[in-house]
C-alpha cells in the first residue's frame, strides 16, 4: 500500500460495511481492492510516456505474450521523475524537495493445462529514492512552536519548508504470490501464496522547523509470509459457499534515530514477530434475482513477539556521524 501508482489496472472495486468474514483484518470498515490485469490468449502491448513542469515525466509500458496454448505472460514497467517544487530556505539543508524517483515492474506468468487446474504466478519489485510528500511545515501559533522558540524558522509560503535534514527516503518492496485452482467438480479449491520484503529509510523532520529538536531517520524492515486456502462452490443459483483457512507470518524490525542539536537518542531495534491464524465460512442464499441473505462468521487468534535491543547502527546527521 505505499506504492500508489497504479499501473496497468482492470478495475478498483470499493467494497462498503464491514469486510472481516472473507477479508479479515483491518477490513472492518470495509475494503479497496485493486484488480490488474491478467494474462490475454492475445499478443498486445501498450506504451505511453508523459511530460510536465518541473521537468516532470513518465513513461510505463506493457506486453502481454502468449507462449503456447496453455502457457503466457504479461510484462509491465513504468517509471516516474519529477524535481522537487518545494524550496528548502535553510542553506544547510538539501535545497528541493518533494521530488519524486520511482522504478516498478510486474511480472505474471499464467498456466492452463487442463479444465480444472490453473496456475498464476505474480512478481513485482518497486523502488521509491526521493523525498515527494516529506516537507513540514508549523502551522500553529508561532510563538509557542517550540523550533521557533529555540531560534528556528518555518515555512510561509506555499512551497516552501526549512530544515537541516538533506537526506532521502529510500523505498523498496519484491513481492510474489502464487495462486493454484483445483476443480473438483461440486467445488474449486484454491491455495493462494504470497511473500513480501519490504525495506525503508525514512527521514523526517518532526518539529517542522530549522531548529535541530526532533530531526530523524528510521529503518523499517519488514518479511511478510501468508497462505489462505479456500474451498467454494461453482454450481448452484440458489446457494453459494466459500470455506477457508489463513495463516499469517511477520517479522519486522523498526529503529528510529533522533537528532536534537546537542543530544542524539534512538529508541532501540525493536523486532516484532506477528504471527495469526483464522478460519472463516460464508453462506450466500439467492433469495431472488434482486434480494440475498448472506451469513458468515471467522475466527482469528493473533500472537506477538516483541524484542528489544540497543542500538549500534551509526548515522549522520547535518554532516555528522555517531
């Protein structure tokens, strides 16, 4: 979800109320899902590229490949560059910012080799190295903002910021998922995998002025493990049924590193192992063509791990290292 640029999409579907019986956590106010575009028995391909101010441009392309009659691919990339509309007023600092530097690229490999058994597998890397969306700006009153009180200055205009920091954030996921049918006749079973790495440096300036009081940089690693397997039924008008089982696995490591003028802190590498597991059913009744019941329950158990160490990653800071 931090990479937003949507790229060769067949559909958004906003799914109202709450979502947790089929979607489970976080799915409590309801769910966004973003569809791509699958595998075409169809050689085609796409290519546009985009040009505007502040030398801005992008460019994304897509080919999708039979390579037999049960077996093709699809292939997309893109790429957005834009300089930096925000103008740092702090000569110490980096001058632009908001600026955007995004790589991405989604691979899909789609195989049929019988009526009941389908195979997709699904590859995607995305690197962000920029600082688009990082400004800060005080907006309170300005004789109680602590950074002015310590002799700092804030932004007034619009596009404008001031800050010591001259750092990026620097942004990369590799995330795969494969997802196998097997057609049972009264139902389909099916087994989705998926595995995400995801590793951040973030820099932000949190008292929003020129003043060195709560400058930072944290460092987000996150590996993601999930396996959900359902079973659903494919031949009934008047009823439909979809039963299933998840597992959930995650270990992420955070650490944040604070600047304050004459003081650095960090709040230790904290490691947090989630761990959950649920199984959920769902009873959908065809009332009529315009009129449906629908009942579902899912159990969840979560656990957590939390360790916590001292910091020993060094850093810099206006040009200075601990």
């Amino acid at each position: 979800a931090i990479m937003l640029d949507l790229a060769d999409v067949e559909r958004v579907e906003v799914l109202k109320g709450p979502q947790g019986v089929l979607f489970g956590r976080n799915a409590a106010a309801g769910a966004i899902r973003v569809i791509t575009r699958d595998v075409t028995n169809e050689f085609e391909g796409s290519f546009k590229v985009g040009y505007g101010n502040f030398d801005r441009w992008t460019a994304s392309g897509t080919i999708n490949a039979p390579l037999t009659d049960t077996l093709g691919i699809r292939i997309n990339a893109e790429t957005s560059h834009r300089d930096g509309y925000v103008r740092n007023i702090v000569p110490q600092g980096r001058r632009d910012w908001d600026d955007k530097k995004l790589y991405a690229v989604r691979g899909k490999l789609r195989w049929e080799p019988t009526d009941w058994f389908d195979m997709r597998l699904t590859g995607s890397y995305w690197h962000q190295n920029d600082n688009a969306g990082n400004e800060t700006v005080s907006v309170g009153r300005l004789d109680l903002t602590n950074g002015i009180r310590a002799g700092g200055v804030t932004g007034t205009r619009r596009g404008e910021t001031a800050t010591q920091l001259n750092q990026r954030n620097d942004k990369r996921e590799a995330a795969g998922e494969l997802n196998m049918r097997f057609g049972l006749g009264f139902a389909d079973l099916t087994t989705i995998t998926t595995y995400a790495d995801l590793d951040n440096v973030l820099t932000f300036d949190a008292d929003a002025t020129s003043a060195t009081l709560n400058d930072a940089i944290v460092f987000e690693r996150a590996k993601t493990f999930a396996q959900e397997v359902q079973l659903a039924s494919n031949n009934s008008d008047k009823f439909e049924w979809i039963i299933g089982a998840y597992y959930f696995h995650e270990n992420a490591d955070y650490e944040a590193l604070f600047d304050r003028g004459a003081a650095r802190a960090s709040n230790g590498v904290q490691t947090i192992i989630t761990e959950s597991i649920a199984g959920f059913g769902q009873l959908k009744w065809n009332v009529s063509d315009n009129f449906a019941l629908i009942a579902g329950a899912r159990y969840t158990k979560d656990s957590k791990e939390l360790e916590l160490i001292p910091s020993t990653r060094s850093v810099t800071f206006r040009g200075i290292t601990t």
